[in-house]
C-alpha cells in the first residue's frame, strides 16, 4: 500500500500502521487526525546518510527539510539519526533549536528573510545561511560584524534545470523568485558580490530543482551545471567551492500514478548523483565539494496518514456523490493548491472492493474544499472511518486554522504503540491572541 510495506491489513482487515490498528487510534485520539509511523522515518534518514556515508565517505551531510513537517518531536528523530535539517523561517529555526537541534546542523533558507530571522541565526551559530540577494548579503554582512562573527553562507544558484514534475512546485527555473542564473553571469557578479563582504565567508553553492522528482538524470543534470559553474567561478573569481548543496525532491508514491521507491532505490536515486559530482569534478579536476542533500518529502511523506471519520453523503444523481469528511483544506489544502492526488481506503476494510468514484470534500465553508474528485471507493456511511495515505508531508505544516477549525492533533506510531506529539487544539487556543482592544469595551 505505501513502498515499504509498512502499512498493513490486520487480521481483522483493518489497516494497521505501525503495529496500530486505525480504528482504535480513531477512537482514541478522535478524528480528523495525522498518524506518523516512526520506523518509516527513521528508516528513510538511515538510507539517505549511510549512502553519503558508503558511497561518499561521509564527506557529506543530510539535511531534513523542515517544511515538510516542523516539530519538536520530528527534530528529535533527526537529531538522534545524526542529520542535520534546514530551516526557512524564524519560526523552524526556533523549533529545531528547542528540540536541541545543533545550531551547526542547520542551515538557513528563504528568499526574503527578516532581518529579525538572519539576527536570529547569526546569534544561534547556524551552519550556513544560504543567501539570495544582494539586500540580503549586505544587510548579513552588518549582523555578522555587529555579531563579530564571520558568517558562513552559501549562494542560491538556479541550475536551469526543469525536473519533470508539477509546475507549481517548479522552484529553480530562470523566472524563479529563487536563486541567481548560472547561464548570465548573475551568480558569478554576485559570488564577486559576496566575496568582497568582509564578514561573510562564502562556503559554496546551493540549487534546488523541484519536488515530488523520479528523474534522476535532473538531479545528474543539474549537478553536472553546477560544477561546471563551480569550475567556471574558481576561473573567473579564483574561488573554489567547499560545499554543494544539491537541495531535496525525491518523489514519493501517491497513487498508482507514481513509483513505488524501494530504500535501495532511494539509495540508487543518490547514488547516481554522488557518481556525477564525482566524474565531473575528477573530469573538470575540481577538489570533491562536501555534499548537502536536503530530502523532505522522501523521508516523511508516505511515514504519515491522516484519518477521518465520514459525515454526510450528498448523492447528486447523474452527477456527482460527495463524500464528507471532517477535515478539508484547513488540514490538508494539497488538493485545492496543486490539485494532488491520494489513495484513500477505508480502514475498516482495506480490502473490500471499489465499487464506486467519490470526491471527497471537507467541512470549510468553501466549493474547492477538496481532498479530491473522482477517487475510487468501496460503499461508505456515515460514521465510516477513511484513511488518506502518504500525507506526512507538506500537510500538518500547511495547515491553518481557516473557518476557526482546529488543526488536528499528530501522534506517532510504533511497535503498536501510539503517542501525541502535537496536542489538539482547544477553543481558548483560538482566540488566545485575539485582542478586544479598548475602542470596542
Ligand atoms: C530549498 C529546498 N530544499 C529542500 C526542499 C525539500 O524538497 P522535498 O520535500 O521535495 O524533498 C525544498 C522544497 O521545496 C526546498 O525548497
């Protein structure tokens, strides 16, 4: 059912994740509710760092991108797999610090950061800052001196890759609000740039180019660019590049639409980028960089699960049947952002037949509030428990409270049993920074 196998139909025919049967965790946690599989993380953490470990003797590091999912528990895992993360607000940094997160772990992304969020990585000791403007490397440079530190920082560069994926998850194309162009002479100018700000030491390069990515050849692609660019900057400006940071983008499996990735695919997906870096920097004579990979999605979209419990059903006839769920959009807002697709089963039966095609709508108080059209179901009722797999990425930390909802609790799964990471919300949590000011009293 997900590419591990970790999910599973229990005796009974329910499913099971993580040694818990889902309609237990439904009634004791209640619904809608996100289910993470802790194996399943730390496995993937595993596959990615012992690669860079064999294959690249350990001259290298993975980075879990925290915008797939942030929180204090998530960094703990991280955290005692031995990788590091990367942050891109005040507010990952913040968290990966309170979980214990080494500051040198972690590295800083964003295309616009605050000046409060690059004061708050100077004074933290962060690994690197990746930086993206020229705003933004002369206002660094202050904070660094103010600071007295020399702040290590890598470049964003937009490798003209497009990995064949969704456009809206595009991050690197020339028209990107990401990055300098390595086809102009942009991210030369601006290496010069940086070069020349005395509180700055430039450590290497940084490139992402897209999510949700089976490719390998654009990951090959793009790293061939980059140290072509590398070679072409040590030319140009004498300076040689330590690191490459090559970001993240493993696909994961959705539906049927999508591979189903092995660990040793995964590892065979880095493994053909480690081989490039290294043929084209023995190629272009240029020193091994330190490798940085940044997976977010790989290592825990398919370890979560959300779970609803069905409300009403409105059977249009010749139309359309909506299916209702109690989520929607505040929780999972994938579907009206991008349109994605999921495998929905119903936990009670997981193996009973698809007998009919639903959209799936949630309770917002808006028309595109779906989880998806079209999706093909066995019968459902009221009450009925459904299970929406692969959602441990970009879903909790997409949430938002729209239509007052609550953003649902987490837990984590593992050996059969279950604990909360993220509590549920409650009333007064909603209203807890609302303010009646003294003109309204
Ligand atoms: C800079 C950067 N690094 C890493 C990631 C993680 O990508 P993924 O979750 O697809 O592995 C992203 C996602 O957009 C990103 O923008």
């Amino acid at each position: 059912m997900n590419s591990r196998n970790t999910l599973k139909v229990n005796a009974a025919g329910h499913l099971e994740i993580g040694g818990c049967d889902t309609l237990e965790l439904a009634k004791e946690f209640g619904t809608p509710l996100y289910v993470y599989d802790e194996d399943y993380i730390r496995a993937m953490m595993r596959v990615f760092k012992n690669t860079i470990n064999k294959d690249y003797d350990g001259h290298g590091k993975v980075l879990y991108a925290s915008k797939a999912f942030s929180c204090l528990a998530m960094y703990r895992i991280a955290k005692q797999e031995g990788i590091g993360c990367d942050a891109v607000s005040g507010g990952e940094l913040y968290t990966a610090l309170k979980a214990g997160f080494n500051a040198a772990d972690i590295y800083v992304h964003g295309n616009n950061k605050t000046y409060e969020e690059l004061v708050q990585a100077v004074k933290a000791g962060v690994g690197g800052i990746v930086i993206d403007s020229y705003r933004e490397a002369d206002i660094l440079d202050k904070i660094a001196a103010e600071y007295k530190v020399k702040q290590k920082v890598l470049i964003r560069v937009n490798p003209g890759v497009e990995a064949h994926t969704h456009a809206f998850v595009q991050t690197a194309r020339t028209d990107s609000k990401f990055g300098f162009s390595f086809r102009d002479n942009t991210a030369l100018e601006y290496t010069k740039h940086v070069l020349s700000l005395k509180n700055l030491e430039l450590k290497g390069y940084h490139c992402h180019i897209g999510s949700q990515i089976f490719e390998k050849q654009s990951f090959s692609l793009a790293a061939q660019n980059m140290i072509e660019f590398m070679v072409a900057v040590k030319k140009e400006a004498g300076f040689e590049a330590e690191i490459l940071n090559m970001g993240g983008g493993f696909g994961i499996y959705y539906t049927d639409e999508d591979p189903k990735f092995t660990e040793s695919d995964y590892a065979e997906y880095l493994l053909t980028l480690i081989k490039t870096v290294k043929e084209k920097s023995k190629e272009l004579n240029f020193r091994l960089p330190y490798l940085l990979i940044e997976p977010g999605r790989s290592i825990v979209g398919e370890a979560g699960i959300t779970l609803y419990t069905v409300g009403s059903i409105k059977d249009i006839p010749g139309i359309r049947k909506y299916v209702a769920i109690d989520g929607g959009m505040f929780e999972n807002p994938r579907y009206a952002l991008y349109q994605s697709k999921y495998t929905v089963v119903k936990a009670a039966d997981v193996n009973a037949a698809n007998v009919q095609k639903v959209s799936i709508a949630g309770k917002c108080c808006e028309s595109g509030d779906l989880i998806g059209v079209d999706l093909p179901l066995p019968e459902v009722e009221s009450g009925d428990i459904l299970a929406v797999l692969s959602t441990g990425a970009y879903h909790y930390s997409m949430a938002s409270n729209y239509n007052r909802n609550f953003i649902p609790q987490a837990i984590l799964v593992k050996d059969g049993k279950a604990e909360t990471i993220i509590k549920k919300q409650t009333f007064e949590d909603l209203v807890r920074n609302d303010v009646i000011p003294d003109s309204l009293k």
